[in-house]
C-alpha cells in the first residue's frame, strides 16, 4: 500500500521494495531506500520527539547528519537498543522498531511539557542562579532531580553484544565526502595511480545532487553521474570507496579517523560481521569536500513540527518520492530556497507563499518562482506560527511594519543560507576567516597538507567547484608522487544558485518577551537567552556557548552555531569576527564507544600474561593474582583452607620442607660484552669488578636521584656475561633505563643488554629439603655447599634441557632457583614437583613469598620503598661500593636532604598483642593521646600473619627509626590506637645460618 | 631424559581460517638476539652462513636461517632446524653479544590474499608492497603488544611475538581474520 | 597521532613505535660525584620547559630501539627534524617545508 504522501513517479526509489516497521508501536510501511525520517514523512508523520528542556513538539529538520530534533531510540532487541539515532540518517530496513524519547506518557500527550509552560523559570543561566542554597541541597536534592529530569535517551543496560573492527590505512590521497567536488577529486587522483581513499557519511554518493534538480554533469544528469563515477573509483584497485563512512576527527599529520557503519541498515546482520570499522586513516594529502549545511530562520515558534529547511524538503521529494506537505509555505533569505519551492510546485504540491527576508530579492530564481505564479513576498518575515503538534499557519508582516497576515500552511519550509562545513579543516588546526560580503567562514590558513574544495571553501558555482576540485585532486596526487596526468575535464552545468543568506534574528519579534525563536532546537535555546548572556556580562563566544548551552549538544550546533554567534555580535554591537567563533572539535558526528574501542575488548582488552605452568596452577585449584598484566597463582588453597590457612601451611611447610614456586615473571637482562661488568659498576651500587664467575650479588639500582629504582640478584656466568634479575613489575623499565645510560650517557663502553624474561622459566625450590629434590634432576653441577655455596650460579642441564642453576634464596632458607628454556617450564615444573612430593614439599603462591621474604625483613621495590628511599634507609648502606667513584645515584645520595639525620628508616613493628595484625598503610606516632591532627612519624609498608613466628609481623618507615629500636610507638586504628615495639627488621634466623646450611 | 621431556608450544592447537587469510602458530626455531658493532658484522656474517643485512627493515635469508635488521647494532637471527646459533658465534673474537631467546618468541604465520588487512587491524606501520616489499622486517606494534613482523611473501607474513603476549597476538589476529 | 622520523631507520614512523625520553642536550657531569649541590640542581631538576621550539629526546622503544634527538615545536606539536644521539645541537634548522 502506498503511504499517504508517497508522490507516484518522484524521487529514485522503487515502489515494489517495500520494508515496514514501526514508531511507537504503530507500523508503517516505507522503501528501501528510505531513511526512517522519510518513510515517517511519506506516512505523514511529523511529530517525532520532545525537546530536551521544555518538552515542546518537535518534527524533522533536516535530511542529514546535521538533524538536531527527530532523535529517536532504535532497538533490535533487549541489548541492541540504541538512544539519540538521527532519523535522517538511520536507513529503513523490514522490521525496524522505532520509539519515540524524552516524553511521557506518550509523544502526542507529555506531562513534561508544563516546563514550556513554566518557560520563564528556565531562562540561560537558570541552574546556575538558582540552585545555590542551601549548600547541602545540592547532593540530596537538587542534583538527583536535575538529573532526573535531564538526559537524553535511555542508555542501554545490556553488554554490547556486537563486534567492532579497526583497521590502520595508509594512502596518497584521502577524500572526505563524495559529492560533485569530492567525486571529481578523487576521479582526478586516481588516475595517478596513486593509492586513494574515498569517504562518505551517506549510503550513496553525491552529496547535495540527491536534491539538487538541475544539474547536468559529463553529459549526465548529476545524481547518475555521482553513482556511476563511485561504481567507477571502486572498480579501481588502488581506490577504496567507503559509503557510510564519516570522518569524525582530523588529527595531527594528516590522521583523519573515519567511522565506517556496517550493518546498522540490515534488517537480520550477520552476526559474524562487525557492526562498525574504524579506520585510522594517515593520507599524504587530504581533500575536505564536506559540502555546505544549509541554516533556519530565527523567529518565533520556529520549532513546530512541519517546519524544516529548504533543501531537505527537496531530498524528501527529488529522492524519497516523499511531500512534506500539500500547502507548503516558505520563508528564506536565500536563492536555494526558491528551487525547493519551484520542485514541490512542479510536483504538484500548493506553494502558499515565498517569504523573502531580503528586501528586494532578484534573479533568475526570484523570477522563476514569480512566473510559476508563487506569490513572493519580499521585505517580509514570519513573526510567529500556530499548530501545536504540526504547523497550521504561518503569520507575516511586512518587515518595515505593516499588518501583519496570517497564511495556512502544513509544512514551512525555511533557509537562511549556507555554512560551509568548515568542521574538519578548523579540527585540522587550520584557520577560518570571516568573509563578510557573504558572511560565512571560509577556510583560510592551511596547517596540514589538505585542502577545501566545493561548497566547504564557500565556492558557490558547481562548475567552479568542479574545476578547484578536479585540480586539486590532481595536485595532491602529483605532490605525493603519482604519476604525471592531464586532470580530466568534467563539463558541469546547473540551474540552481546559491547565493544570498543572513544570520541572527529575522525580526524584533523573535525576541518578544513571550517568543520562543529558537536557535538552538536540541538544547532548546533561544535568541533570547543569548541576549541575556551577553546582558549578563558574556563578551567572549566561548563563554556565551556556555551559558547558554548554545551549539552544544550532541549535534554540536550544526545549524546554530551562525545564528548565536550574529545574535551575540549584534548585541554586543561588535563585528562577529571580534566576537569569535567557537573551536570544532571531534568528532563531527557521534561514535558509538564500540567504534573507537574496536577489537579491544573482552580478551584484548589488555594483554594477560600467563608463565609456563599457568595451567598446571589452575588444575591445582590456584588462586591468581595480577601482577601488572601477569597472572601469579597467590596461594594453592587445599579443601577446607580459606587463604589464611593455606598461606600458614604454606609458610610452615616451606621452612620445615621445601616449597616449589614459579618466579618466571621476573625480569631477567643479560649483559653481555667486554665491559659488562664496568657498565654494571655504574647501573648498580655495588662493586661487581671483582665479583668471581659463578657468583651472584644481590644489587641495588638507584635513579640519579640517589633513590632506590629496583633491585635483584645477578650472577656473572663469565667474566663477559651478567645474568640480571629485576622485579616482575621493572622487567620493562630497568631495561629501558640501562639502554638509556649505555644508548646515551656510555655510548663507549662494549656491552648489549637483551631481555630473556620470556627466555626462562624460574622455578623455584625453597627450603631445607631443596638441594634433595633438585639433585636427582641435575646434570653436571655439583651441588654441594662447597662446590656450589649459597649466592653462587653454575650452568648445566636439568631434566636432560640446558638450564642455569641459581643456588639463590627469598626465603632465607637453602634455596635453588632453576632457568630452563621457557617451551620446557612446565615439563621441568612436574619432574621437580615430583621430587618435591617425595620430600614433603609444597607449591606455593605470590602470598607465601611475600610473608617468608618479609620474616626476613627483605624489602619488596614499591612496597616497602616508595621512590624516596635510599639504600641506608632500607638497611641496605652495606650494598653500596664505598671505594667506587662513579654510579648513577652516587651525587644524587650526597644531597643535602638524602645525609639530613631524622630520615624514615625501615624497622621491624611488633604489635603488643601478637594476634593484631597491622594494616599496610596504616600511620605510626609517638604518642596516642595528641589532638588531631597528630604529628605522623611513618607507616606501615608491609604487615602479614606469620605463622613460623606465631604472630604477626610488619615493615614500617619511621622517622629515625633504627635509633628507636625498643620504643613503644602507636598506630591509631578507627578502633583504637594499637600499640608497637620497634624493632629490627629480621623476625626469623638473625644470624641467616639457614641459606648456607 | 631430554626426550622424557615435553615441549609446550604456548599456541599449541590453536588456528584460525578464513577465505581470505589463515592465521597459525610457527614451528619450533632456534632465535639469536645479535648484538655487534660494524666491526663486526663481516666475521658474524661469516659464523653465521649470511650476510647481516644493514639497511633498516632489511633481511638476508639463506635456506632455512634468516637475519632480520632490528637497529643499527641489533639483527633477530631464525633457524628453522634449530641449530645452536649462539654456539656459531662463539668462535668470533670481535666484541659482540649473542644471546639464545628462542624460547622468547613465538612465531605467527599470517598468510593468504588478506593477510595484509588482517595485520593492519593493529599494525600502524604501512604495510602496502612499495613501503613493505616481500622481505622487509621491522619490529612494530600490533594493538597493544610488540612484535616483529617479516614479510616472506607476496601474500604472508611471520609475527614474531614474545611468548606471553602470543595469546593476545594470536587472538587479535584471529578477530582480525573475521573482518577481513 | 604523529608521524616520527626515526635518524636510524630513516623513515616516517607513527607515534605508536616511540617514547619521549625528556629533554635533550643535557649531559650527565664527568666526575658527577665532585659536582656541587647547585650544579647537580641544574642538571637533574631544571628543565627549560620552552613555549615553541625544544630540544628533546626520543625513543624508537618498539622499532630500532634507539634513543635519539628532536626539535619539536611545542606550540603546534610539528617535529622540525630529528637526529642521531650523541650528534651536536644542529645550528641551523631545516626550512619549515609546506604547510
């Protein structure tokens, strides 16, 4: 069935593709081909949402990106529902559902209105003048009703479950918008041969030929030139055509990102098919032929459904088929206008009257519509409109004064001139300037390698337009290195002119004290409120914009920004370059989240990195940790166990037995090359020169600053060769630090530095039992504590792999730590954890390591240090090489304040009640009984339960600490102040006997 | 016992096939990271069986072992028979560093007629034939990990990704194959 | 994201393969540990921080690895030219090429 305003043999669709869906739940049918905005209008249906702020009725403005109003919400289903879709620009497809938002309980009937009623209230600036008292209103009150009431759209409350793609491209030549001027540009560096890419935020090409009537291009009439030059470029293989494509943000050197939608015009998308691609485009040259978006008049009750610009009544008829009215009026200060009028005559439909702005309009337009018999008014504006969900009737009055009449109408269509879409170039940091005989911004000062062509440079003949277009696109092929070609020559030929415009109010009536002229239709803001912005004291655009709110929805102020900025200029009596236009920035249009985070999610989120026996941990019931991006099983919970007992046991059994534990993700650097050793002098405090073959040193980096930057064991397995171990979470930036020394500092000394922490797996063998269950495993190494002491590293086979062989200990009992090549971590984990069975060994986790290390009051880097510790203030004075001249840090420790006496020094903390165990961060003072805010002398840095020791233990940096050793101090809890002994930081075999025995 | 042992390939099992591309893990390798000055690369070249190439993104392949230009000093030696690399450089007495990190990496092969879209899903670097010909290397990023990627055909590409960051390499790509 | 010249792979590469690494041209004393307090204020903590061209160090971390110098306007973020570690402070500066 054909839908009411459907004109049989309009517009380029094809009655017999028929597609239905439904808004509100009534159901309509439409075309393929259709936008939902036109399939609405071809139903007669105008009124399709609220406004934001006073709940007014809107209708469709426009027929394109630029829409402020017809904003609906689109669902699929529960999880594809999606809020603020501009209804021109969603494509119709079967069973498309549709609903109104931003009213309630329905669009036609909306409580919400009374705010347009109580309009006054709401003025510029009224939440900011009124919401000021009492103070503690605010959270309980006022803020949770404002954002009741404010918001647009239901956000969805489901996992998005469509896929996104992203993709890097590169090419000579990229071309924004794919009109007349596009088209031809990238026609004209194609044929270089040069790699070109083609964008567009509409389904087809051609830009405004969609509604332009008169337009013959290369013999061709201009829409059929447009889809056969595309099908043409495509067809080219260093050419890529992307429709529905827009380019949101022009970024530094030509990185243009577009945002290429899928699958949001599919009636059943393959679910394997990503709904958007984002392309991170990075051109040689960009061509902008963003075209021109075409401006309403300002004036009273200009909102009312069935009011809409010029241009997009002509797409709704020359593309759709589709009239928005049968007895249309128009109002409009521009030529372009009088062709609209002049398509729907012909059409068929009633031209009530042309309402010229302008005083005494002429030209061929003019004087087309006169002899087509449409009556013109000149010289006079629309002071007001009637209708309250669709116009009725427009009123006019002579501007110079007279009386004023009224005239029904169904639909008015309005243009108060063309912007050049200027958006990109102005994100491409280019400079706009003020052409003031036409009154438009036009690009002016270039910052990238682009260049404007067509109606965005403000060029308004199309055979001009063609011309700039096809020269540029020839010259940004060539100054990219394509080959050398004659552009091609495109005869263009129109009827149609686009000169004339105004900007600001059409008349004093817009500004009435009971009008509501608006220019701003998505944030509901008036020629008024700009008025009382610059009453107010607003001087700069900048600032105007924000209080009124002007230009800053989500359609960024496509259609008003002009408006408020003339309105604001003139009542500040200032030209309007002096009061400035507001910087564009991206994105042009809206992207969904899921556009700009592409494949990341889920799984590649953020890289996970798992070690060698990951697997086997997880089949033992391990709990993980994340340790930067690594997974480190924490602790190996036993039926029954919560983590406390399974972290005792673990502790217990690894000083009573042994335990087994995956220490792969340490960092691990070889230093290799004849001064290895000397430039290790200068990367570590310690003395390494003498440090025998064999042997491992336990050492300390500082940064310049004299403070400690990480710190691990290295073993010199040749007088040429360092095997250096860092924290898991330094692997990357120690590495980057020593290449930043050697790259650049000591670029002299013959050393290279090569990451090997994914080389080897670490497993680590702990505890009394430990040199028993490695031995069987081992080839060629004596394990003897005279042949192979603790602190010593040999190399040889384990399990039959190459390995190397620490003889280390974090715990402070005998320990191994055994390096096999990554590919056999997990087979060597399993033959020692085999052997460990025998000897009453357990795994254990990231928790245990920490409690054993800290019973032996050895510190964690970023734990127990903070980035202001020194070595001496750890206890670790003993690790600097008092007899060397040179390392970094070594100025940095001779600072005034790094030799200053009362430095936070690292104790040990016993807690009065053994059973109290400390919280890490908590403050220490000297005495409970002071007034807040107590005087703090330092904190707690790591506090655990200690079950070797039967009670808890913890790591504090205190204020002079070690000279307090026996001291009471006090760490005031919520609870209560807890009170604690200083003391050392070893709790467990102060002498250390237990690595050696 | 070496033969007790088993070898875990960290991407074991794991494939992804579309018209357009297939994405599988590489073989086991034997990797050299290769450290030398100018002086040296005649006589590592010569311990090595090729010559080191020393342009940027170059690389020199003979049979089974290859060398891929990483810096200025810095080369990424491949044998696909496993042989002891690090050992074929001992005997060079020029001062240089040759460290084993062949089970650093792990290699992805990418290959088919949309290889190259599938890269670009996370590769900045331009990947079209004229700046990356068949044999070019470079190491680059892909998405949020470093890799090195070798062009060894019109149509296919080697990853080189470090063990623990071959998960999300692999998976990237594998998503990649589904929009290309 | 911009486009970085690396000196040594000799090619445009994006921002993505590089890490800023401070300022350029400050070089670590030679007896650092003899310096005064004053000395070592200026070489560790006072930066120029300029409002235009700076001289700066970079990283190529995920290509060739290597650090290296750039002048980089801060006003527009436009890399002037770019050059070797260790090379001297250019004297003259490359003509601003194009737009």
């Amino acid at each position: 069935m054909t839908a009411a305003f459907r004109i049989a043999g309009a517009g380029r669709l094809t009655p017999a593709h028929e597609a239905r869906f439904t808004f509100d739940g009534r159901s309509y049918a439409g075309l393929a081909g259709d936008t939902l905005a036109s399939a609405l209008l071809a139903n007669g249906v105008h009124l399709v949402g609220r406004s934001f702020k006073y709940h007014r009725p809107r209708g469709i403005l426009s027929a394109g990106a630029e829409e402020p109003n017809a904003l609906v919400e689109i669902a699929r289903d529960g999880a594809r529902r999606t809020p603020n879709v501009r209804a021109t620009v969603q494509e119709l497809y079967d069973g498309l559902c549709a609903v109104s938002q931003n009213r309630w309980p329905s669009l036609a009937f909306d409580v919400g209105a009374a705010s347009d009623v109580a309009a006054p209230m709401f003025s510029a600036g009224f939440y900011y003048k009124t919401f000021m008292w009492p103070k503690a209103a605010w959270t309980r009150l006022y803020e949770p009703n404002i954002r009741q009431a404010a918001g647009l759209g239901r956000a969805p409350d489901q996992p998005d479950p469509d896929r996104y793609a992203s993709r890097f491209a590169h090419c000579a030549v990229l071309v924004v918008g794919a009109g007349a001027a596009g088209l031809a540009a990238a026609l004209a560096a194609a044929q270089t041969g040069q790699r070109v890419i083609l964008c567009d935020e509409q389904a087809e090409p051609g830009g405004a030929l969609r509604f332009e009537s008169g337009v013959t291009i290369d013999g061709r009439p201009g829409w059929r030139w447009a889809q056969e030059t595309a099908a043409a470029l495509a067809a080219m293989d260093n050419v890529t055509v992307l429709p529905r494509t827009t380019a949101f943000g022009y970024y530094a050197q030509n990185m243009v990102c577009l945002a290429e939608r899928l699958t949001e015009h599919l009636a059943a998308p393959d679910p394997e098919a990503p709904r958007e691609r984002l392309w991170q485009v990075r051109a040689g040259r960009v061509i902008l032929a963003t075209g021109a978006i075409e401006r309403h008049m300002v004036f009273a009750d200009n909102d009312r459904p069935g009011i809409m610009l010029a241009a997009a009544a002509r797409s709704y008829l020359n593309h759709f088929g589709v009239a928005v009215g049968r007895n249309v009026g128009v109002y409009a200060a521009d030529d372009s206008a009088y062709a609209a009028a002049l398509d729907l005559k012909r059409a068929g439909l009633g031209i009530a009257a042309i309402v010229d702005w302008r005083a005494a309009p002429e030209g061929a337009a003019v004087e087309a519509a006169r002899a087509a018999g449409i009556e013109v008014l000149a010289g006079h504006a629309v002071t007001g409109t009637a209708g309250r969900l669709r116009v009725s009737a427009m009123t006019v009055a002579p501007r110079a004064g007279g009386a004023a009449r009224s005239i029904a109408v169904d639909a008015l269509l309005t243009s108060a001139g063309w912007t050049p879409a200027v958006h990109l170039f102005s994100q491409s940091r280019g400079r706009v300037g003020f052409d003031a005989a036409s009154q438009r911004f036009l690009p002016q000062t270039y910052a990238q390698a682009c260049a404007s062509v067509g109606a965005c440079k403000g060029t308004e003949r199309l055979s001009d337009a063609v011309d700039e277009a096809l020269a540029a696109g020839a010259a940004a092929a060539r100054e990219t290195g394509g080959r050398r070609r004659k552009a091609p020559r495109l005869d263009a030929e129109t009827t149609e002119t686009w000169s004339g415009g105004m900007l600001g109010v059409g008349d004093e009536s817009a500004a009435a004290p009971r009008a509501k002229a608006f220019v701003d239709f998505q944030n509901d803001v008036t020629a008024k409120d700009i008025r009382l912005a610059v009453r107010e004291g607003m001087r700069s655009i900048e600032h105007v914009k924000r209080f009124t709110t002007n230009g800053m929805a989500t359609d960024q102020g496509k259609t008003s920004n002009m408006h408020g900025l003339a309105i604001a200029a003139e009542t500040l009596d200032r030209p309007i370059p002096e009061v400035g236009l507001t910087t564009f920035r991206p994105p042009y249009t809206p992207v969904t989240f899921g556009t700009l985070v592409g494949h990341g999610r889920g799984r590649l989120f953020d890289p996970v990195r798992r070690t060698a026996t990951h697997g086997w941990a997880e089949a033992q019931g391990a709990v993980f940790e994340d340790v930067g991006q690594w997974k480190r099983a924490w602790y190996f919970p036993r039926a029954g166990e919560d983590m406390q007992a399974a972290v005792a046991r673990e502790c217990r059994t690894v000083r009573r037995a042994a335990g087994i534990f995956d220490a792969s993700t340490l960092g691990k650097i070889e230093v290799v090359g004849p001064d290895a050793a000397r430039f290790m002098e200068l990367m570590y405090t310690n003395p390494w020169q003498k440090l025998d073959p064999g042997r491992c040193r336990y050492g300390i980096m500082l940064r310049e600053d004299g403070f400690i930057y990480d710190d691990g064991v290295i073993g010199r397995l040749a007088p040429d060769r360092f095997h250096v171990t860092t924290t898991t979470g330094g692997a990357a930036r120690v590495l980057n630090h020593m290449e930043d020394y050697l790259q650049t500092e000591f670029p002299d000394l013959k050393v290279w530095l090569t990451s090997v922490s994914e080389q080897w797996a670490v497993i680590a063998v702990q505890g009394p039992n430990s040199r028993a269950i490695v031995e069987p495993l081992v080839d060629g190494i004596d394990l003897s504590d005279a042949a192979m002491p603790h602190m010593s590293v040999r190399e040889g086979r384990v399990c039959g792999v190459p390995a190397r062989l620490f003889r280390v200990s974090f715990t402070g009992e005998r320990g191994f730590e055994i390096n096999v090549p990554a590919d056999y971590g997990l087979a060597v984990w399993e033959a020692v954890w085999a052997e460990g069975e025998k000897h009453g060994a357990c795994a254990y986790g990231t928790e245990t390591m920490h409690v054993l290390r800290a019973e032996k009051g050895f510190i964690i880097v970023g734990q127990d240090t903070d980035g202001t510790v020194t070595p001496d203030d750890a206890g670790l004075g003993w690790a600097i090489g008092k007899k060397k001249t040179d390392f970094v840090g070594i100025r940095g420790l001779a600072r005034p304040d790094l030799v200053a006496a009362g430095r936070k020094q690292l104790v040990g903390l016993r807690t009065a009640d053994p059973k109290t165990v400390l919280e890490e961060g908590a403050q220490i003072v000297e005495t409970p009984d002071q007034p807040v805010p107590m005087r703090m002398i330092g904190h707690v840095t790591s506090s655990y339960w200690s079950a070797n020791c039967d009670r808890s233990i913890a790591l504090a940096l205190v204020e002079n600490g070690r000279a307090r050793s026996g001291q009471t101090l006090h760490v005031p809890m919520p609870g209560g102040s807890i009170a604690v002994e200083v003391t050392g930081t070893v709790f467990l075999d102060d002498e250390g006997g237990r690595a050696d025995g | 016992m070496a033969d007790a042992l088993v070898r875990a390939d960290v991407l074991a099992g794991r494939r992804a096939e579309t018209a357009g591309v297939s994405v599988v893990p590489g073989a086991p390798a034997s990797r050299l990271s290769l450290r030398a000055p100018q002086a040296g690369i005649a006589a590592l070249s010569k311990a090595l069986g090729l010559a080191l190439p020393k342009k940027p993104k170059g690389t020199a392949q003979d049979g089974t072992r290859a060398a891929l230009w990483l810096g200025p000093d810095e080369w990424l030696v491949l044998d696909a028979e496993g042989v002891d690399l690090a050992g074929l450089c001992a005997s060079v007495r020029t001062a240089h560093s040759a460290v084993d990190v062949s089970h650093r990496n792990v290699a992805i092969l990418v290959s088919g007629p949309a290889a190259e879209t599938v890269l670009a899903a996370g590769c900045p670097q331009d990947l079209a034939p004229a700046v990356f010909p068949v044999g070019a290397a470079s190491r680059t990023v892909l998405g949020k990990v470093e890799i090195v990627l070798w062009r060894t055909g019109a149509d296919a590409f080697r990853v080189e990704v470090w063990r623990s960051f071959s998960d999300y390499a692999f998976t990237l790509l594998a998503e990649a194959a589904r929009d290309a | 994201m911009l486009l970085i010249r690396c000196p040594y792979c000799e090619e445009d590469r994006p921002e993505l393969e590089f890490r800023h690494a401070g300022e350029a041209h400050i070089a670590r004393p030679e007896r650092i540990a003899a310096i005064s307090d004053e000395a070592f204020e200026r070489y560790f903590f006072l930066r120029a921080n300029p409002k235009g061209l700076i001289y700066e160090r970079w990283r190529h971390l995920h290509g060739c690895a290597r650090f290296f110098n750039a002048v980089r306007d801060t006003v527009s973020d436009r890399f002037v030219m770019t050059y070797k570690a260790g090379e001297p402070k250019p004297e003259t500066l490359p003509e601003e090429t194009g737009r």
